[in-house]
C-alpha cells in the first residue's frame, strides 16, 4: 500500500518537475527564435524603408526612380546573404545586375504570386531552389564561396510603394536564415539533451522527496495498526466472557418463561458475536498489514471444508428460507491453508445470505482447472440485490459498504470482502465479482492450488 502510495507520490513530483522545466526550456527557445527572427524582420523593413526613399528622392533630383541602380547601391550596406527585386505595376521583375542573380531569380519566381496589400511590411518565409550560389563577384572579399546548387531558406519581405499617392511597384527582399534554423536546430538539440538530464535528476529528487514524505505517514500507520491489534486482543477476552455468560444465563428456567428476558438475552448474544467478529477481522487485518501472519500450508480435503462450513452457515439461510447449495466432487485435495480457505468461503456465503432476499438461492461451486497450473476456482453466486457498477471497483475496501444503512441493519462492517481479498492474494490468486443490479452477484476467488 505505501509503495504504491510512494510511487504516485514520485510521479506527481516527476510530473510536476518536468512540467516546470519543459516551460522553462519553451519559453527560453520561443524568446530567443522571436528576438532573432524579428531582428532579421526589423532588418528587412529598414532596407525597405530606405529603397522607398531612394526612389522619392531619385524622382525629385533625375526625374526618374533609377530603381536598378538604386537596387545595386543599397547592398553596400548590407549582408551579402540579402537579395532584392523590385515588381513593377505590369509585373515585370527588375533585379540588380550585378547582384546574385540565380537567387535574385529564384526570389523573384517565389513571390511571383505573392502582392503584399496596404502599406505595411508583410513577412513570409520560403524555402527556394538556388540555381547558383555564386553569380556574381564577391563583394569586399566576403562574397558567397562556390557551392553546389541546393535549397536556400529565406526571409522575404514586402511592402507597396507609392510616390506622391502613386503606386509605382512593389519591393520584396529576402533574407537568407538558413544558418539561423541550423543554429535553433542545434539549440532544440542542446536543450532537449539537457531536458533528458534533468529529468533523470527530476526523478531522482522526486523519489526523494517521496521517501521523506512517507516517513511520517508509515510510522502514524505503523502506531495505528498496533493499536488496533492490541484492542482487538484485548477485546476478545471479556467479549467471550459475555458471550459465555449470556450462554449460562439462558440455561435459567427462570428466563425461559419470560419472554422479555428473552429477548434481551438474544439481542445481547447478537451484539456480542457482532463484537466479536470485528474485533476478529480487525486483529486479522492488523497482522496481515504487518506480515505477522503465517499461512499453515497442507494438502486437504476441500471438499470436505466446504461441506462443513455449508452446514455451519444453513440455519442462517433457513432463518430466510434461502435455498443454500454446494456444488463439488466427492473429493477434491488441494494445497493451500485449510482454515484460511474455509474463512474465505465463510466470508463469501455470509455475505452473500445477508444481501439475498427471502426464498432466494445461495450457491458454492468448487472446481478445479488445469490452465498453465493448476487452478482452485471459488464461485459463490446468488439472486440477491446485486452491487451497481461503479460501486463494484470499491467494494473491497476497508469499511466500505454500498448501503451503509441496510449495512449497519444486517450487522456488517465493511471488512469481510476486504479480508477475502487479503486471503486469495496470499496465497497467489485473486478474487473478483461480477453482479447486476436486481439479478445477483457472483464472486470468483482463483487460486494456485
């Protein structure tokens, strides 16, 4: 229970940590890819900004916007990985002659289709087929080197332009980021190593953390469950005291005749087996949680168990004129702690007898199955009330009931399943319950026989 309490502890911590870290790592790669990205974006508007000038100022002083040479004169200012082009109003591309044409080309071949509207810069990033990297002469000594063709990614940018209210064009430039994408390529690849680094640590401190955490629950649970083992010690002592002398004061034939007496004895024996039954099954799950409890293995007769706790448990059933049936071979010898086994059955028919109406029927089926191994499988079956189905994946749960109402009416407490449970998994099996609501309930208790 406590590992398993540990574990969701160490994943909550985990997933908590991871969480934290991958928001970090996030906004860290999505701050530094937007300061970048918009630094090249800020660059390619001020280039345009500056041509759109250049071509006002060109039409005030030569009555012509020169737009080629004004093309070729603004990349002294600028990286030899910029391009740009300018579309006229009837669509025609003007480039730069002395300019990296096979790009320029392929830039203007990219946008071709593409007319940003109003008079903001738009953005847009493609990825081009360079024909040649190396078109012209290198600038300053810091050209492009020759390359094989290939894919080029680029910034593209573009803006109308007007002079004096007069559309005369439109200028795109682009920016080669390639080598930018390679770098946050890199960076995503750094990042996510130490991603995995950290989460390996993550896990590390969460199981920490979850062992501290645990400390002080376990040794609460540990102090509980020995109190509980010793109350329930104690108890049975005066609890059979009572019993035992409720039995000698029944045997008074002043009593007999006295029907209030009666009564009050049976009602007091009642509460007195009720008692003792939950002190029992407190101090048997006490000792099951501290692993005091030591199966006594032997090969038996089950069958023969079967018939006795059958015939132990009939005047409850005839109390409700319930049809009690046992269904098994003559003799059936299988490994496993006979007193344990004959428990679980007690536990299953008892609660099956209590949840069965009057002129219902209670069955036990023994058989075994050769499988992988051989197999004891357990069935106690009846037509009572039946569990719903959500509240079935509970009902093994310490002091659980489904009614608690009828629960408290019927004498239970919430911990014979609970025990059963515990008994099949001791041994290697499990138990399990299949039940609709209105037609009855069937429990199957498998176990390595």
């Amino acid at each position: 229970m406590f590992r398993r309490t540990q574990n969701r502890l160490t994943l909550q911590y985990t997933a908590v940590l991871i969480a934290f870290l991958a928001l970090f790592i996030g906004t860290v790669y999505g701050l530094l890819y937007f300061l970048l990205i918009n630094d090249q974006k800020n660059q390619l508007n001020d280039w345009i900004q500056d041509m759109s000038y250049a071509f006002h100022e060109s039409m005030e002083h030569t009555g012509s916007y020169n737009i080629e040479s004004n093309l070729g004169s603004s990349y002294q200012s600028l990286a030899n990985q910029t391009v740009g082009c300018f579309k006229d109003p009837q669509g025609n591309f003007l480039y730069e002659a002395q300019q990296r044409m096979g790009l320029s080309a392929a830039v203007g071949s990219a946008v071709a289709e593409w007319t940003p509207g109003g008079d903001q810069t738009q953005y847009k990033t493609v990825t081009i087929k360079e024909s040649g990297r190396n078109d012209g002469p290198p600038r300053h000594g810091n050209g492009p080197r020759k390359e094989a063709p290939g894919n080029v990614r680029m910034l593209l940018a573009g803006k109308a332009v007007y002079d004096n209210g007069v559309f005369i064009g439109t200028l795109y430039v682009a920016k080669e980021v390639g080598s930018q994408y390679r770098l946050f390529g890199w960076l995503l690849l750094v990042l996510i190593g130490l991603a995995l680094l950290f989460c390996v640590l993550a896990v590390f401190l969460s199981r920490n953390m979850s062992v501290k955490a645990m400390v002080p629950i376990a040794s609460s649970y540990t102090r509980q469950r020995e109190f509980v083992a010793d109350a329930s010690h104690e108890l049975r002592t005066p609890l059979s005291v009572i019993l035992s002398s409720i039995e000698v004061l029944e045997m008074e034939n002043s009593l007999k005749d006295d029907p209030f007496s009666r009564r009050v004895l049976d009602n007091m024996r009642e509460e007195a087996k009720r008692m003792t039954d939950l002190s029992s099954h407190l101090l048997t799950l006490a000792r099951s949680d501290s692993d005091e409890v030591q199966l006594s293995i032997t090969d038996f007769d089950i069958t023969a168990e079967a018939s006795r706790t059958v015939e132990s448990l009939l005047p409850l059933a005839q109390a409700k004129q319930i049809t009690l049936e046992l269904h098994a071979e003559d003799r059936m010898t299988v490994h496993g702690d006979a007193q344990r086994l004959q428990q679980l059955m007690v536990i299953l028919l008892d609660n099956a007898i209590k949840y069965t109406p009057e002129g219902g029927i209670v069955s036990l089926t023994l058989e075994i199955r050769e499988d992988k191994r051989k197999m004891l499988h357990m069935n106690v079956s009846d037509n009572g009330i039946g569990i719903p189905p959500e509240e079935q994946p509970r009902i093994f749960e310490r002091f659980y009931r489904v009614d608690k109402s009828r629960a408290r009416e019927l004498g239970g407490h919430g911990l014979g399943l609970s025990i059963g449970r515990w008994i099949a998994e001791s041994h290697g099996g499990t138990l399990r319950v299949q039940s609709t609501p209105g037609q009855g309930s069937s429990f199957t208790a498998v176990i390595p026989c």
